[in-house]
C-alpha cells in the first residue's frame, strides 16, 4: 500500500471520529448563550483551558447556519482591529482612510455571521483598546459590520491563561459574561458522537409588547429603589475584569429580561444572563425584585384592611407586610397607624403568625405618645408573645 493509500486511509478514519450529530436537550447555559446571541449582545465566555468554549462556538455557528470567523485576539496587533492607514492622492484633502483586515471584508460581504474573539485575556491592554469601537459600535477601521454579524468572545481566567491579562474595565462593561463549565452528560453523549443543539429562542409573537413593558417596570423599578447600583466600579482589578453595574450594563440586562420573558426562559437562565450583565451581587437583587412587583400596593392595603388580599408565599407576604409599615412611617397619623394594625389582623386570619412579629414590633415603635392603643394590639399580644417565647425556647435548646 502506498503512502498517499495510508494517509487517505488515515483521514477516512479521522473524518468518522469527527462525524457527530445533535440531539435537543436542557442545557442553561447554552440557552443563555444562545439568548444573548439573538439579543444582539456581545458575549464572552469564560472558562478554563480545553473545557469547550471553543467547541460550543463552532457548534452554535453550525446550528444558526451563520459562518464563523475567528479571530485570535492575543496574536493580532491594535492596528488590526482600528484600520490599517492607506494613503492616497491628496491625502492633505482627502484624508487617510483606514482600511480594515480581509477578515471583516468578507462579514460584510456575507452580509451574516459570528465573530468569534478568541484568547481575549492574552490580549495586552492595547489590543483591547482597539477592540472597543469593535465590539460596541461594530466597526473595523471604516468598515461598519452589517446587523447580521453576532459577536462572542472566550477567555481564560488571567491564571490559567499564557501570559494572562485582566481585562480592561471599558471591555469588560461591553460584554455579557457567562461561565463556561463542563457538564459530565454532555461530555460523555458528545464524545459519543451527540452533542446538544443550540436553537435560537421561540419568541412569542403576542408577548413582545409585554416583554419590554415588564422588563422597563423591573429594571427602572429597582434602580429606583437601589439608585447607589447604578453605577458601581469594583474596587479589584479582577473584578473590573468581570460583570458590574453601569447605565450600560444595566441597558443589556433590560434587553437580556425582555427576550428572556418573551421567549419564555426558565428562572435559572435568566439568573445566568442578568448577572452576567451586572454582576452577582446586583443581578440577585433585581430577580428577588421580580417577585416583589406584584405585591400589593401597601396603600390599598391601608385604605381597605378588611379586604386586604396578602401574598400566599411566606416571604412575600412578610415584605407586603413590611412595605405596610415602611407606608405608615413615611406619612405616619393616627388613623394609618390604626389601618396598619387592621392588616396584621388580616394577616392573622389568613396565615401564619410568625411572620407578624418583625412588623408588629416595628408598627409599635412607631405609636405616638397622644395616640391610644386599638383593639387589635391587644388580639395580636398573646399570639406574638407567644412566637417570641417559641422562639427563645428553641434559642436555649440550641445552647
């Protein structure tokens, strides 16, 4: 047999080892990944060496049916990415245009595709300077990347990348982080030739309206509340590096909350997406502000206790209680102090009382001297005395 027979021989098998195909299956991340993407949203995967960042890009291109292009960040000089300088005739008058490398030539020609930013944390600072204007304003030199083209970016953590930097805070402000881990099950169906599809999200057609107006009232709701969290700059490096609260940043978590809602994602991608976009610690604020929009206004509470219509869930219906409280204490008179007390009553009838402790305490600190004490105080005393009294018992157990 020939050298040529062997090395075709060669490649058959290598071709048969490569072979795979797809099959649906849950899988959150790659959910999330393929959210952002259809957001139009620069994402950028994080993850350790060798774990399948790079993989699951080629895979999600093939799926999407949009070719990909990568591009090495750390190999690339800043010229690459902000135009070359081409002088011409006149250049006194006509200027010098900057034109852009063969490889955005050809998106724009394609007129579609997926950037794929590769190595981003071995990028020197001044590489990332340049990819700026790239990955926010979509431009290469002069060239401007038609709305086809999806960007995402893969980075190692800067100690297990070669010669790792940390990313600059104006970079990593304009991406959707998102941690990339392997899952035991799809490493092992995968290696046996199935790999998970990656689909674009199904938008519902009748939702889109709704979805923005849900997602504005969430975001601008809770800023309101939490004005100190629109911007906040880490004090770390390495947290500059990552996601954290801007006016930017807070605009992709409102786009990231509008498509999720429309197209129906789970609790735990929408987790991933908002805090990729900024941050754990203001992302868990604003999903725990999810439930708490539709409490019930602490007002209409105040005006109508007997009525009053309390939250099921326990940790609802204590902040619905607490926001009842907060209401009398920043307008406090008698006759709100006496309709606070009716609502506990209330909320004695139709649930538990160990959830009234925290705000019949905070309702009595607020009495004023001339105000008399109602009826209610008097039925609520021996249930809440007798919580506190549980409640030391269980404190003297535990010693």
């Amino acid at each position: 047999m020939t050298s040529h027979a062997r090395l075709s021989l060669a490649d058959d098998l290598l071709n048969l080892l490569r072979a795979s195909t797809t099959e649906p299956r849950p899988d959150e991340r790659l959910e999330a990944l393929t959210l952002a993407v259809a957001a139009d949203l620069p994402v950028l995967l994080w993850g350790e060496p060798g774990i399948g960042k790079t993989a699951a890009l080629t895979r999600l291109a093939e799926s999407l049916g949009l070719p990909l292009t990568t591009v090495i960040a750390s190999v690339h000089e800043p010229s690459d990415f902000s135009g070359l300088p081409v002088i011409g005739e006149e250049p006194e008058t006509r200027g010098v245009p900057m034109a852009p490398p063969q490889w955005a030539v050809d998106l724009v020609r394609a007129g579609k595709g997926l950037l794929f930013l590769d190595e981003l944390s071995t990028a020197t600072p001044a590489v990332q300077a340049a990819l700026l204007r790239v990955v926010l304003e979509r431009r290469v030199g002069a060239l401007r990347l038609p709305p086809g083209v999806r960007i995402v970016a893969a980075a190692n953590p800067p100690a297990s990348a070669a010669d790792g930097w940390e990313l600059s805070p104006p970079l990593a402000n304009r991406f959707v982080h998102l941690y990339w881990t392997h899952d035991r099950e799809v490493v092992v169906r995968g290696l046996g030739g199935v790999w998970p599809r990656a689909e674009l999200p199904v938008l519902d057609p009748a939702r889109l309206a709704e979805s923005v107006d849900f997602a504005r009232r969430a975001v601008c709701g809770f800023l309101a509340a939490r004005p100190k969290l629109i911007h906040r700059l880490p004090t770390t490096e390495t947290r500059r590096g990552g996601a954290w609260p801007s006016p930017r940043s807070w605009e992709a978590a409102l786009t990231l909350i509008a498509f999720g809602t429309a197209a129906s994602a789970s609790r735990d991608v929408l987790s991933l997406l908002v805090r990729g976009a900024v941050g754990d610690g203001p992302g868990l604020e604003l999903l725990a502000h999810f439930d708490r929009m539709d409490l019930p206004d602490p007002e209409t509470l105040l005006a109508d206790p007997s009525a009053a219509v309390l939250p099921e869930r326990g940790d609802l219906r204590q902040a619905a209680l607490d926001a009842v409280v907060e209401a009398v204490a920043s307008r406090p008179d008698r006759q709100r102090w006496d309709a606070a007390w009716a609502v506990l009553v209330r909320a004695l009838d139709t649930g538990t009382a160990d959830l009234l402790v925290a705000p019949a305490t905070a309702l009595a600190a607020l009495r004023r001297d001339d105000w008399e004490v109602p009826a209610a105080i008097e039925r609520l005393a021996g249930v809440i005395g007798l919580a506190e009294r549980a409640g030391r018992s269980v404190d003297l157990v535990a010693r």
